[in-house]
C-alpha cells in the first residue's frame, strides 16, 4: 500500500466544515464564532510551526535538541495545567506543582518505552522520542489539571466537615481523604472511558494514521496497544503525585487547613 499524500488544497477543503459550525453558531446565537475561527487559526499556525520545527529536527537529531523540544512541551503542558483550574495554588505552586509531577511521570514512563520497549538507535532519535513523549505528556496533562482542580475546589467546598474532621483528631491526609478519592476518580476518568471506548467506538488517531500509512492493522493495534499502557502509567504516577502533593501544600506539619495557600476562584 502506498502512502496517500494530502496537498494544501485538500485539507483547506474540509476546513470548510468549520465554516458550517461557524455558521450555525450564528444561526443559532451561539456566540462562539469567533472562538471557533480562532481556535482554527491557532491550530493551522501552532501544527504548521510545529511541522517545521520537527522537519529540522530530525535532520538534525542530537540529544541537547531533543531536550529542548520536550521542555518547550512541558512548558506549554505546564502552562495549560495552571490556566485550567478554577482556584489553583497560589505562587510558585499553582504552576510547579502540576509541570513537576507532570514532567516526572511522562518522562519516566518515556524513558522506559523508549530504553526498554523500542530501543531505537539512538535511544532519544527525536522521531519516537517527541511523538511518544507528547502523547504521554498530553493525556498526563489531562489526569493531573482535572485531579488538581477537584481537589482545589473540594477543599473549598467541604472545608467545614474537613475542619471537623481535624478537630476530631485526623491526621491531614486522613480528613481529606473524600476529597483525595474524588480527585483521583475524576482525573483517571478520561483515560479510563478512552480505554474503554477504543476499538469498539473509535479507533484512536495514532493507529488510524499508521493504517492509512500502510502499516499492516495487527502492527498498528500492538502500537497502540504500547501507547495506552503508557499513558495510563504516566497519568497514574502523575496524577497520584500531585494530588498527594496538593493536599499536603493546603495542610501545614499542625494538621490545619490552609485554604490561604488558594488563590481566589476565576
């Protein structure tokens, strides 16, 4: 099979599609219109830049220039995680505490992938390496801004009955430990409704593009096979680590609540 190569006219094409929701947010005064083109243009701009950043990249393919890639990523990643939570940790802590855990838990599930699974030569060759890590980090990304926004917002929320909790003799992590349970629910949900839906309701867009690349299925479905026990490990780690870490920052060494350290809510 050979590859099917897409020209410029062929994807500005379809980009019509986005026109429609456009106007049927018109049509019906949605009022996201604008956000919809402009979402559009990002994508279109951020791919494109990033198409051509990843092109001189292989090329160039040295260790120092991988790295730099990966922490541009987890700059952004980190960015995204803070801008996400409707009362984040104030200072330092409402974007190190998510880009840490983060970082750690895409890196180490990365690196184990990439020394163990596939040993590509070199081991960091950015043509696995960025792909894999992006993937790990994006839906790691997602685990830990739903899991640290839960927490935040529990905190709040039930402050009296933690309080009480306390004040009967519970040590920190045990008087939050509804609210550590609901953050970690919430932030493995995604992957687990992915996990559960794939195959049978979608096919996921890393196996759907090695088929139309020509990959045989039973190679792309092993693939993505690597790709989502990977993702749950890192958002596993991840998401555990810094909903542990939250809850630690908004309790102090006295067992008290510190719903202080929250900045106010966006």
């Amino acid at each position: 099979m050979t590859f099917l190569d897409l020209t410029i006219p062929d994807v500005a094409a379809v980009s019509v599609f986005v026109l429609l929701n456009g106007a049927l947010s018109l049509w019906l005064s949605l009022g996201i219109e604008r956000q919809l083109l402009i979402a559009a243009v990002r994508m279109v701009v951020q791919l494109t830049a990033v198409g051509a950043v990843l092109t001189l990249l292989f090329s160039v393919a040295t260790l120092p220039w991988t790295l730099a890639m990966a922490c541009a990523m987890v700059a952004f990643a980190g960015r995204e995680i803070s801008a996400r939570q409707t009362r984040p940790l104030s200072g330092w802590w409402g974007y190190g505490l998510g880009t840490a855990t983060m970082t750690i838990a895409a890196a180490t599930v990365t690196l184990v992938a990439l020394l163990g699974t596939l040993q590509p030569d070199p081991w960091y060759a950015p043509r696995y390496a960025i792909p894999l890590f992006g993937m790990i980090l994006g839906n790691a990304m997602t685990g830990i801004s739903l899991g640290l926004d839960t927490l935040t917002t529990a905190v709040v929320r039930e402050r009296a009955a933690i309080e009480t909790r306390i004040a009967l003799g519970a040590p920190r992590f045990d008087a939050l430990r509804p609210e550590i349970r609901e953050s970690l629910r919430r932030g493995f949900m995604p992957m687990i409704n992915a996990m559960s839906a794939t195959g049978v309701v979608f096919l996921p867009g890393m196996m759907t593009g090695q088929i139309l690349a020509g990959i045989e299925p039973d190679a792309a479905v092993r693939y993505q096979l690597l790709i989502m026990f990977l993702i749950s490990g890192a958002t596993g780690l991840g998401l555990l680590t810094a909903v542990l870490g939250g809850t630690w920052r908004l309790t102090d060494q006295r067992h008290r609540l510190r719903p202080d350290r929250l900045t106010e809510a966006r």
